[in-house]
C-alpha cells in the first residue's frame, strides 16, 4: 500500500514521492499573530502536526519550516481594508511603530507555542518571523519586477495575474473566480482585479525598500522563507482551506514566475474548517474560542486533538460541548484500560501494526486507525504487554500522550476493578457494581461518578 495524499493541486488522491526521498521538505503557513489562536486554527496545526509524525513514523526525514505572520497582513486578502498587526496594536493602546508590532507579535506568538505544547504538537524545529526576512522579500519582488510580472501604482507594487497562463490552478484554473475580489471595493489602479499585492506603501511605518518605505505583501512572506529554507521546490505545503483561492494561489504564481521552475510545491494539503453552531470560528466574527476555555471546563486539551482525529482532515466538524465531553470520557476511558496494562512492555504486533500503516497511508485516515486502537484494547488473544508496546507504537502519530501516564501512581489492579465496575453498572449489575467497590475501597481507593465519567483517587 504506497502512502497516499489528497493534493489540491491536482483534486486527486496521489502516490507521494518527494523530490529527494527520503527527505522531506515541508511548509506549513504559521498563525497571524494579532491575537489568541483559537481552536479552529489549532486544527490546521494538529493535522500538520499529525502529517509530519505520519511521515517520521514512516521513515521519512522531515525538514518543516513555519512562518509566523507578524507583518503586512490585510483585513481582506484582496489587499484592501486596514493592517490587521496595526489594527491590534491600536486595539491594545500602543503606539505605532515597528518595535511594538514585534513586541505585540512576540507576546502571541508564546502563546500559541503554549497551546501546541498543550496539543502535543511537536514546534517546528524551524520557525521564522516574516519581519525578519523582509530582505529576501525585496529581492523576490525585485525579481519579479526584472521578469515584467510587476508593476507599480500610486499604494504599491502589484503582481500582474495577465502574464502568467495558468494563474490560478490551485483553485480550478482562471475562470474560478476568487470571491473575495467581487465582495470589496476594487483598487482601480489595478490592472486585473485579482493582482495581488507584493509591496504596499506605508509613509507613516515600515521598513525600507528601493520601491519605497512599507511592508511585504502577506503571500511573498511565505515564498521567501519557503524557498530560503527548503529550496526553490518542495515537497509539501499546508494550510486551512481558505488559503486556497488566494494566499496560496498567489504564492505559486510569484514562486513559479520569480524561479521559472514548476511546480514550486509538489502537494499542496489543506485542512477542512471548525465551525461553532454551524458557522466558520473565525477571529474576526467574535464566534471563537481559545484552548483556554476547554481547560477551563476541566477538560484536557488533548481531547481536543482526540476529537480533531475522530474525523478525517478534511471533513469539516461543528464544535460542541457535549461532543468535547463525549470524547473527554473515551479518552479516560483508553487512559484506564492502558494503565491496567500493567508496566511491562512487549512486541508490537506487526498484523495490527500493517493495518495501521495501511490506514495512515490512505490519506491519513485516523478515524480508522483509531478505531484499530480500541480493537487493540478489545483483543483477547493479545497479552497485555504486546498491547502496550502495540499502543505506543500507535501513539507515535495520535500523541495521545499514553507514554507519559507511566507516572500514574494508581496501582492496575485497581484500574481493573474500576473497568469491571464500569462495565457493571452499564450492564445495570448494580449489585456486581457495588462489590466492586468495595474491594476497590479495600486496596485504598474510591471512585467518584462525574459526569465525564469515573474518576478513581486515593481515600483518605
Ligand atoms: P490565521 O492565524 O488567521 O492566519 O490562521 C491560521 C490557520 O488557521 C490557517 O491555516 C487557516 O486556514 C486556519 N483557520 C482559520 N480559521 C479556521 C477554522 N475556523 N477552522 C479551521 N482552520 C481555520
Ligand atoms: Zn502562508
């Protein structure tokens, strides 16, 4: 079974070989960091992060590279409406310059470090500041404006969409319109309406360039630090599914017409969206929520990351609470059976492990791998510790974090009886069920029903 990826670029699900195998070079788009992420962003981060430890997991050697967008970003992305890095310093009372806006990006950026750790998400090894690689935007810009794709008008350099054939591809080629052009009121000074932005001015704040002082366009962020660090062609890039129709159509077109080399990226993968009520979370539509608001309800965050691999990537979800705590109780539950495992750690059994690669490689299929999880716990004829060393091996890809439960102090006996007197009283054996607690009482524990489930801590 060859690994296999859904790429946007050629709407297929197709065998993935990367240039210089078995290296892997991997772009993922990182957060705009003018506020709290919330958990709809964290999506596109959990499936990075779960395509990357799919392909380590598979003997590939991954170099990813993220940006973090702390400069040159508009409130749409047909390059008009307001700075959203200004926006927010004016929200939070600063005064504007450049050290601010990078004091500001800094804050947020530890913040959203703090939640991949929470999600187990393992930081890109290579992480960069747009604001810091202004110089090789320059240089981009000024290639493209030496090739004839540029031109400029009176609030910035554009890039000509007319000169490039096949402009648009990623979208379903050129007469896939991207709405957003049609929604906002047109820069009359461009010469088609989806030029984009490679350089605007800004008088007031900036950096300096030979075009004049103002930032980078948002897309030529991510072609200058993609091919700095991975090379004028890469293997795989990510992104949500709204980067489709413009930041990363607009990114393989100045790429390809900077470079002359085709494609710029082989696969190009996007994650479906979180709703909340049946609408997109978005930061602009006050409708999201931050990690912090599922800790608060006592709920670890990796259930977050559970509940994400309940559904394929590209299935959109609709966040809820009840099915957050549906989730929070199947993961205790799989916390409870591991640690009745006992401590000794075996072999992992290559059926079920063949089984899981086969599911992993379809285009990371978790929800059927996940489910080969609970068949692992379910089996009879497996002894306990080959299920641990099967489990672990699993969990290099979940990161469920079933590894770091060693600490656990509860004794399996005692998890055992718990299970017992779990599955009693779902079998409404209450009499069974109350025995069981009893000797559960009489090895020094007791159990507390909640309503994410039984919760065993020490008497006394
Ligand atoms: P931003 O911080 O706005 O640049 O977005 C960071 C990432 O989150 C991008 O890859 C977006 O595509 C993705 N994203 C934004 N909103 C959602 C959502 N509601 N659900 C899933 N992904 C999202
Ligand atoms: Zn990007």
């Amino acid at each position: 079974m060859p690994l296999k990826f859904y790429n946007t670029l050629t709407r297929e699900k197709e065998i993935f070989t990367p240039i210089n195998p078995p290296n892997v070079g991997f772009y993922s788009c990182g957060p705009t960091v003018n506020n709290y992420a919330h958990i709809g962003n964290l999506r596109a981060y959990v499936f990075a992060d779960i395509l990357e430890k799919t392909l380590e997991y598979l003997g590939y050697k991954v170099k990813r590279v993220m940006n973090i967008t702390d400069i040159g970003i508009m409130s749409s992305d047909a390059d008009t409406g307001e700075d959203k890095m200004t926006a927010a310093l004016l929200r939070e009372g600063k005064e504007l310059n450049l050290k601010n806006m990078r004091e500001l990006a800094e804050f947020y950026t530890e913040k959203f470090k703090e939640d991949l750790t929470k999600l187990n998400i393992k930081i890109p090894a290579n992480i960069y500041f747009a604001s810091d690689y202004v110089k090789e935007d320059v240089e981009l810009v000024q290639k493209l404006k030496e090739k004839g794709y540029a031109y400029k008008t009176s609030d910035g350099i554009y890039f000509d969409t007319a000169k490039m054939p096949d402009y648009g591809i990623l979208r379903g080629g050129k007469t896939t319109r991207d709405e957003s052009h049609t929604r906002v009121a047109e820069n009359p000074e461009k010469k088609n309406p989806e030029d984009f932005a490679l350089w605007k001015f800004n008088s007031k704040m900036g950096f300096e360039s030979p075009f004049g002082q103002g930032f980078p366009g948002w897309h030529i962020e991510c072609s200058a630090i993609g091919m700095k660090f991975l090379g004028e062609q890469f293997d795989i890039h990510t992104g949500g599914i709204d980067l489709i129709p413009t930041h990363h159509t607009n990114e393989i077109a100045q790429s390809e017409c900077a470079t002359g080399k085709k494609p710029f990226v082989k696969f190009w993968i996007h994650s479906e969206f979180v709703d909340i009520g049946s609408e997109k979370m978005s930061k602009s539509k006050n409708n999201f929520l931050q990690l912090k608001s599922v800790v608060e309800k006592g709920i670890n965050p990796i259930t977050y990351r559970f509940w994400l691999l309940m559904a394929s990537y590209r299935t959109k979800v609709n966040f809820n609470w009840e099915a957050l705590e549906g989730a929070e109780t199947a993961l205790k539950r799989l916390y409870n059976l591991y640690m009745a495992l006992g401590p000794e750690v075996g072999n992992v059994h290559q059926e079920y492990q063949n089984k899981f690669k086969e599911y992993i490689k379809d285009d990371l299929d978790t929800p059927r791998a996940l489910a080969l999880l609970w068949d692992v716990f379910k089996d009879p004829n497996m002894s306990d510790p080959d299920k641990k060393a099967t489990i672990l091996d699993f969990d290099k890809v979940f990161g469920l974090g079933f590894e770091n439960l060693k600490e656990e102090i509860i004794p399996a006996e005692v998890l055992k009886l718990a299970e017992e007197r779990e599955q009693a009283r779902k079998n409404k054996d209450f009499k069974k069920s109350d025995e069981l607690r009893k000797e559960i009482n009489s090895l020094g524990y007791d159990i507390k029903d909640t309503s994410e489930g039984p919760r065993l801590h020490k008497l006394g």
